[in-house]
C-alpha cells in the first residue's frame, strides 16, 4: 500500500525513501506489528491519506501522512514497551 501511495505522488524521491524504509522495516517488523493487527483501524489510518493523494490535494496529503505517520509510530512504541 504504501509503495502505491508513493508512485501515485509522482515523488520519485518519496518512492525512493519509501523503498529504503520498507526495506529497514522487513527484518523487525514482528516487533513492529501493532498498527496492523485491526485492519478496520489501519483502514481508517490510512483512508485520509489515500483521499487526499487521490484527489490531487498535495497539503491535505501533507498533513494526513504527517498524522498517520505520528499515530502509526505512537502504536509501535506503545508495543514495544
């Protein structure tokens, strides 16, 4: 999902950057698992991400990667600890 994300912003650093980070995630990702275990909620993350690239809308596409990013990464530490 998050690669498509990447290739639909036409970023071609993004895609870059998002490759690099999914790589660096594969190894730990059991660890890093929490987000994803609802996948109503990881849905419901994401959608406003997806909304906002779909509809060519580049700052509310900003501010809903920002806020799914902090949200995502709150639930990973949360289940790291």
């Amino acid at each position: 999902m998050h690669r498509a994300l990447a290739r639909a912003t036409g970023n071609r650093v993004y895609v870059l950057l998002t490759n690099t980070l999914f790589n660096a995630y594969l190894p730990v990702r059991a660890a890093l698992r929490a987000p994803f275990t609802d996948p109503q909620a990881a849905h419901e993350r994401l959608e406003p991400v997806v909304d906002a690239v779909t509809a060519g809308d580049a700052a509310a596409a900003r501010r809903a990667a920002e806020h799914y990013l902090t949200v995502t990464e709150r639930i990973m530490l949360e289940g790291l600890a």
